[in-house]
C-alpha cells in the first residue's frame, strides 16, 4: 500500500465503516461468548487496541505531510515503536489483572485491524 497515492478521506471512511460493522457483528457473538457481567470490559479492551492501531496509522501517513521523514524510515520506526506499545499494553492489563476479556477483546480488534490493512493493501492496488 503506497501512502503517498492513497485516498486518505476513502481510506478512513472504509475504516471507520469496517470498525462499525465489526461492532454490529460482535454484539450477537458477544453474548454466546462472553459473560453479561464483562461485555464492557471487553469492549473497553477492544477501545483501547482500536485507538492504539489509528494512532500508529495517522502516525504512519505523516510522510505525505513531510518527505524527509519517510527517506529517514520514519514508517518501519512506527512499526518497531507500535509492537512494543501493543506488547506493553497487553502487559499492563495482564499485570494490573483485568479480566481475560479485555486482553482478548485487545487481541481481537488488533486482529481486525490487521486484517483490514491486508484487505486495503489488495485494494488499493487495484
């Protein structure tokens, strides 16, 4: 995906479309899957990878507003810095001892968001 002849305004419709139906989706699984009692600790989880994942994006796309931090390689940085942000939170909420559900609901909009780069990255080339 190049960021430099991506559409930034398709682009962050397309995503907060997909966040949308993924949480239109999630709300029938969530109740086979998830206890009552814990359905906003993992949406608080989930809320929390989401708002990581468009941080490193936005953070991402800051090349097109400045070249030269693209030629320092100012995006693979973000990569590295954002690996440890998520492993870091992950962590936390591990270590302060929240339930399982919000690390999961963690996992599972990291996920989505990673699957949603894959689905960007074929289509913008098209």
């Amino acid at each position: 995906m190049d960021l430099y002849r991506l559409n930034l305004k398709k682009f962050h419709i397309l995503y907060f479309t997909y966040v949308l139906l993924s949480v239109l989706i999630s709300i029938p699984l969530l109740d086979l899957w998830v206890n009552k009692n814990l359905h906003f600790v993992f949406y608080l989880g989930a809320g929390v990878s989401f708002f990581l994942q468009i941080a490193a994006m936005e953070l991402r796309f800051l090349p097109r507003v400045s070249p030269s931090l693209g030629e320092k390689g100012f995006p693979f940085f973000t990569v590295i810095l954002f690996f440890f942000v998520n492993l870091g939170t992950i962590s936390a909420l591990a270590f302060l001892e929240f339930p399982f559900e919000s690390i999961a609901g963690f996992l599972i909009a990291y996920f989505l968001h990673l699957l949603f780069l894959v689905f960007a990255s074929y289509y913008s080339e098209k």
